[in-house]
C-alpha cells in the first residue's frame, strides 16, 4: 500500500486542458482554459496505492436521479473506505461523461488531484483564426486545441505557483500563457534563512517574495512562524 500515491502532485502528463469558454474583448477574443484530470488518471493512481486488486467502485442514482460514484478501497485489515461523489453530463458524450466525472470527483475525494483547484486562472489572447461566431456567441475554432500536445507544451511549476504555456508558431515556441512571470524557481537554505530573518520586521514583503519562489512545507512552515513572534 503507497498512500502517498493519491496526495503526490499530478505530473503535467496527466493533466489535460481545454477550452471552457471563449469571450470578445475590445482587442479580439480570449479564451479561458480548463485544466483535469480524466478518469484513467484516477484509476492508474488507485492501482498504484493500493494494487490492482485493492480497490473497487459503484455507482448508484439518488433519488433526483443524480449520479452517485463510489470508490471502495480495501485496507490492510481488509476494511474498506468509501468515498462518493456525484457526476453532471458532459456536452459530448453525455452519458460517458457523466459516469467519468463522478468516478473523477470520487478521486478529488481521496486527494487525486485535489492541487487543480489551486491553479490560478487560465486564459489565452486568441488570433483572428482561433474563433469565429456563431448565433450572437463567440467559439473557439475547431483546430484551436491547447490539448495538442505538437502544437502546446505546458508547464506547471511546483505548489503550483507558476502555469506557463508555450505554443508553436510555425516551429517557434512562444509563450502565450505565464501566470507568474516573476517565478524565480525553488528557494535556497540560504534565501530562506534571509527571509525568517525578515519575517517579523517587514511581512508583507516577505509574504510577497514568498509567492515568488516554490517553498518546501518545511520551509514555509519555518518562515511563517518567525511572522507569529
């Protein structure tokens, strides 16, 4: 059994994007991006902390007729703990998209994933060709796809304090998304040092540079506490 498994950071291959919905602005249009997991991700993370046989689920409608996930796993005493969740429809797909999304939402129960709902906003600047409109409503073209991977490259930084997207341009990789362009990477013994040094005098800027810089929860943790004293 590897419990950990379900709580470690999802690797930028396991996550997909795509478009949830699209807006005209004064300079064109913008698109914002959803980032997910699907329902393989779940079940490969599942198999991985408890074994291929150490896990199971059901699904099950209340009575509003609301799809119910279950996910059972089965521990070393042979107890299972279930966690549920409910499903909503997909626009394509409806039915399979609805089973996918409990068994997901299930997942979020068990930790899988949970640091998604961390990302900071997601949204694109699109060119003339990536949208077109259609009955009052703008939509993005079917050939905008940021889930491709030849054409996009994503980039998600530890704790998730940068989301960086790179799209090709006629084999030149422009940077069409950064959430964080002042990322500076992970921090040094000796730059948190200088922060705990700091913490107390002047927190504010600190907290500010702290956002700049991926922390371990040791690290955090100690500079957090010299603000408290």
């Amino acid at each position: 059994m590897n419990l950990i498994a379900l709580t470690r950071p999802l690797h930028v291959g396991e996550i997909d994007f795509r478009v949830q919905s699209v807006r005209k602005t004064k300079d064109g249009a913008v698109a914002e991006i959803l980032a997910y997991k699907s329902a393989r991700t779940d079940m490969n993370r599942l198999d991985e902390a408890f074994g291929v046989m150490g896990w199971t689920n059901k699904f099950d409608r209340d009575s509003k007729g609301v799809l119910q996930c279950s996910i059972g796993a089965i521990m070393e005493n042979g107890f299972v703990v279930w966690k549920t969740s409910n499903g909503t429809e997909s626009n394509i797909e409806r039915e399979k998209g609805e089973y996918s999304d409990a068994m997901k939402r299930a997942g979020f129960m068990f930790g899988i994933g949970r640091e998604l709902y961390k990302l900071p906003r997601i949204q694109i600047h699109l060119n003339q060709n990536d949208y077109y409109e259609s009955g009052g409503k703008v939509k993005a073209s079917p050939w905008f796809n940021p889930n491709n991977h030849d054409n996009w490259r994503w980039y998600i930084y530890k704790d998730a304090k940068k989301v960086e997207a790179k799209r090709n341009y006629q084999g030149n990789w422009k940077t069409v998304f950064d959430s964080n362009p002042n990322f500076k990477g992970e921090a040094t013994d000796d730059l948190v040092s200088k922060m705990m040094e700091y913490a107390s005098q002047d927190s504010g800027a600190v907290r500010e540079k702290m956002m700049n810089y991926a922390l371990t929860e040791d690290q955090e943790r100690k500079i957090i506490n010299e603000m408290k004293s």
